[in-house]
C-alpha cells in the first residue's frame, strides 16, 4: 500500500506541481520582458494550472514539508494584503522570518498579485510598469521561493522514499500512523473546513472573502473540487500513472 500511494501518487503529484511552477515562472519572466494583457494573461493561465496542481499535495505535510512549514507557505488564505504591501518596501526580506510572513506568499499571494493589485487589468499592468512600487521584484520572489521549498520536499522524498514505505508499524512516528493521521486532519481542516465551511459560514458569520482565490473570482469552486478528486482518489489508490486503475490503498485495507 505504501509503495503504491508514495510511487503512483504522492512523487507523481509533487513532480506534476514542480512542472507547472516551471512553467509559471517561465511565463512570468516572458512577463517580466513584455508587461502587456497577453503575457499577463498567459501568466494566469499558469498560476491556475500550477494551483490546481497543487491541491493533489496539500495533505501529504510530512518529513521535510512539516519541517519547513511548506503547506503554511504555499496556501494560507486569505493572504494579508497589508504584509504584502509592506513587504514590497522591505530590502531585507525573509519570507522564512516567522508565521506571519505565511500569508504574504504562496499561491494566495500570487492570487492577489495577478488579479487583485488593481480595479482593472490595465490598473494591474500599469502596477507592474511602476518601478517605485516594487510589484514585479515581489512577484519574481514569490514564485522563486514557491519553487525553492517545492524542490527542497522533493529531493526530501527521493531521498527518504525507502525508508518512508517500509515503515509500516503501528507507533506514532510510523509512515502508515503519520500519512493516515495527516490525510484525516486534511480532509476535516484543509478541505472541510478552510474550503468550505469558514466561507459558507458553517460555525460563524459567512465569510466570503475567505474563500480560495478570492480575487480571482470564479476559481475558487475548481480547486475545492479539484481537492476534493484528489483525497477520493488517494482512498483509492487511484493514481496518475495507472490509467486511473485502483491500486492498494486505504480502500483496498
């Protein structure tokens, strides 16, 4: 079971995500050159896929990403707008500086930056065309440092792959305790929680503005499905180099 869900799912997801924050960065840099509507576009286009991507490893905070606080980094929303801004203004920035820096980076970061610096499309480039404010060298470090910590828990995994599927004991340090613990917790705070019930409002006052990529409006209701596909799928066993064919699994267990 082990071998099938870190072999046919977790590494796949995490080499899938690491792609796709390529790709995000190659964008920005063909932005970077040429600060128009269709780079700006292309470059969302990115960002979705890469975000998409990631909502097949936001459960797996083990080893090195619990370690590095990777999750934190990757996706606290809402992302704190005034952080952000003030560090724009920062020349000695360390996103690794604290827990408060968790919210001024990572995709909901992205997510402001790309959709929400402006009214408009041409207030947003205009932003970026402005080079008092800073915009464009945070972005470049946003998405550096998304794919930093990214590379860091893989080569993590790769290293630690054997180990990590052989141990399948009952005791709390065990991979099998760890990955089952880690998938519940996910499933009723990450997915449950954070993507649905806060925003529609479950336990408290509805809060709206704290829905997944809230400023990119339509996207928000994908990556809670998206999510949602991917713990189904890693129940099953069903992974992405099997043809979508059940393998061992929690399911099958």
């Amino acid at each position: 079971m082990l071998v099938n869900l870190t072999d046919n799912i977790i590494l796949p997801s995490f080499f899938e995500l690491e792609e796709k924050l390529r790709e995000l960065k190659s964008n920005l840099d063909s932005f970077s050159e040429e600060l128009d509507l269709i780079s700006l576009t292309l470059l969302r286009e990115s960002f979705i896929d890469a975000y998409i991507s990631w909502q097949h490893v936001e459960m797996f905070n083990i080893g090195k990403a619990e370690e590095i606080y990777y999750p934190q980094k990757m996706n606290i929303y809402p992302s704190n707008i005034s952080r952000i801004h003030l560090n724009m203004t920062k020349v000695d920035l360390d996103l690794d500086a604290g827990q408060n820096e968790y919210s001024a980076q990572g995709f909901p970061a992205l997510d402001y930056m790309l959709f929400g610096l402006g009214d408009n499309d041409n207030e947003i480039i205009l932003t970026y065309s402005n080079l008092n404010n800073n915009s464009l060298p945070y972005l470049i470090i946003l998405v550096d440092k998304m794919i930093s910590n990214t590379s860091t828990v893989i080569e993590d995994w790769k290293i630690n792959r054997t180990e990590f599927v052989n141990s399948f004991g009952n005791n709390s340090s065990s991979s099998l305790n760890m990955l089952v613990n880690d998938y519940v917790y996910y499933f009723e705070k990450g997915l449950r929680t954070n993507k649905f019930g806060i925003p529609a409002g479950r336990w408290a006052l509805k809060r709206p503005q704290n829905v997944e990529a809230f400023y990119a409006k339509n996207l928000s209701k994908i990556l809670a499905i998206e999510a949602l596909k991917a713990c189904n799928n890693f129940f099953s066993g069903k992974g992405k180099l099997s043809n979508n064919i059940d393998g061992d699994s929690f399911k099958s267990y």
